[in-house]
C-alpha cells in the first residue's frame, strides 16, 4: 500500500468532536460528513484538503468519543492516510474497520512540516518526507490489516470474502 500527497499538519489530542462535531452526527451520508469535517478546529480544511493529501499529527490523535464518523469523515474528504504520534485505540480500531490507512510513527510527525510531500509505503513500513528527503521507519500492517483498508474496510473485505 502506496500513498502520496501533501501534508495537513495539526497537535496532540485532537478529538473527535472537533474532527467531526456532535451537532452533524444525525447524518451516515459520508459526503455531508466530509463537509464538516475539521471544522471547529481548521474552518480551512474542507476547502484545502484535495484527494490522497496526508494528515500528520501528534499524540492521541481521535481521543474523546468511540464515533466511527471520524474516521469516515476524515475518509470521504480525500485524506488517504494519517500519520500520528499515537492514535487513542477506539479511533484506530475503528479506522482499519472503515478502511482509513493511520500509521504510528512519532518520528515522522514531529519532523514533517505541513505542506511537505511525502510518501509512504506501508507494505514496507517506510515514510519518505520528499520535500526534505527524510525518511523514516514504521512497522509494517500485517497483512490481514492490509486487506481490510485495500477492500475499503472490514465490512467490505467481508462481503467480498477476504476476511473470514
């Protein structure tokens, strides 16, 4: 699993209310929640983010509430993979579970500048800054993990039998 794309850079303990706020929870429709999504945090977001752009960010990255719309909304915007100092555990559960690539790697959050280009191959856990030429190491997913974010998340990868 290749990704490429420019940088969207933010903090530590970015939540899930500010990721996708409460008051647009009454939607699924995954487009109308992309639409709001970063909002109370970065009213820029949705009008920068394009499609396969990266999010870096820092500690505990999806603390708060068990919502699955964050991770969906982040998805639906474009956003093909975030790269994190530490993700809080229900977020990255449930972003494996909708298909949304998300990486552990501190060195590489720290390091990467917003607006960097960077390419990640997590196939074989490695993270290259090219706009700097930093790279960096990372486990790579297993490769029942791989499955499920390439068939677009478990349910998906269950209907189309390559999880059992």
């Amino acid at each position: 699993m290749r990704y490429t794309g420019n940088i969207i850079k933010y903090g530590d303990n970015i939540d899930t209310d500010v990721i996708i706020p409460a008051r647009y929870l009454n939607t699924s429709d995954h487009k109308e929640l992309a639409s709001h999504c970063m909002e109370d945090l970065d009213k820029s977001f949705i009008s920068r983010v394009q499609p396969g752009d990266i999010i870096a960010a820092g500690w505990n990255f999806g603390c708060g509430s068990s919502r699955e719309h964050a991770p969906i909304a982040i998805k639906a915007s474009g956003v093909s993979l975030v790269i994190a100092k530490s993700f809080a555990r229900i977020f990255y559960r449930n972003s494996i579970n909708i298909g949304l690539a998300i990486v552990e790697c501190p060195e590489a959050a720290e390091a990467i500048a917003e607006g960097d280009k960077v390419e990640a191959d997590l196939d074989n856990g490695i993270i290259r800054d090219l706009t700097t030429g930093q790279e960096f190491r990372t486990a790579p997913f297993p490769e029942f993990v791989q499955k499920i974010i390439e068939n677009g998340g478990l349910m998906e990868s269950i209907a189309r039998g390559v999880i059992k």
